[in-house]
C-alpha cells in the first residue's frame, strides 16, 4: 500500500511538472526509473509486489509501446522513460490498464478543451486550466497527466 502511494506520488510529481513546463526533468523520471529497478534488486519483487519477471517483460512493453510515438515525434523521451519506469514499477497488465485509460482520457481532455475554449462560456479561471490540453495553441499535449489519470482510474478499478 505505502509503496504504491509512492507510486502514484512521484507520478503525481511528473504530471505537475508536464503541465506547467512540457518538460520532465531526467532526475525525476530516471530517479523513478532507479527506484524501481532498485525495489527489485533489493527486495526480489516490483513495487506493487509482482515477480521480477513481469516487471521486467512491463518494462519492455512501455518501451515497445512508446519508441515508435517517440520516433515519430509524437510522444517525448520523457514519456518513453516514465512508462518504462511504471513498468519496472508495476506489471503488464497494470501498465496496459494504465496506458489504454490514459488514452481515453487524452481524448476525453482535448473534446473538453475544444468544445469548451470555443463556447465563449467559459470563465477566465478555467479557461487557463484548459488551454495546455487544446493542441491548436501548443505543440505538445501532457500526456503525463494522463498516464497519472489513467494509472489512477487503473488502481480504483482493481
């Protein structure tokens, strides 16, 4: 339990930091990435107590599920890491639970954007809380606060 808090804190941690700046520092993905790896050196099991073999065979389905969107410049080297991390972390089944609701609400965030910044309904405070998720005005969408979401919603469906 206090290890999956962990969890869900440094994601947490990752998904501020994607909204505010578009960038993820490498200390925290990596130092995600090192905890994880360390967990399951020192302990002989994941963060949320699955065998090393299922988080390493995670590990390497975030990365095969990411480097193509990374090479394609549509996700960024911080998402490939993070989602490696979280596999290291969890086990394959969570990290595509996770993965597939975070698409859901990707989708779900850029209808609500574009509908919403278009209504002209919309008071000022929320319309700042928004604008990261419309991609007519940024280049980048935080794909990281989705990860979060969905690994979030994964672990209340369980």
């Amino acid at each position: 339990m206090l290890t999956t808090l962990a969890l869900c804190a440094w994601l947490a941690a990752c998904a501020v930091q994607d909204l505010r700046r578009r960038q993820v520092d490498n200390l925290l993905t990596l130092g995600g990435l090192a905890m994880a790896a360390g967990q399951l050196l020192l302990t002989g099991h994941s963060l949320t107590q699955h065998a090393p073999a299922a988080a390493l065979a995670a590990a390497g389905l975030g990365l095969l599920l990411s480097l193509p969107g990374y090479l394609l410049g549509k996700l960024g080297a911080a998402d490939v890491k993070l989602l490696a991390a979280l596999g290291l972390a969890s086990d394959p089944y969570s990290l595509l639970y996770a993965l597939a609701l975070a698409c859901l609400v990707t989708v779900a965030l850029m209808l609500a954007s574009k509908l919403s910044l278009e209504s002209q309904r919309l008071p000022k405070a929320f319309e700042g809380c928004l604008k990261p998720f419309d991609l007519s005005r940024s280049k980048s969408f935080p794909f990281i606060f989705s990860i979060f979401c969905g690994y979030l919603l994964q672990l209340s469906f369980r």
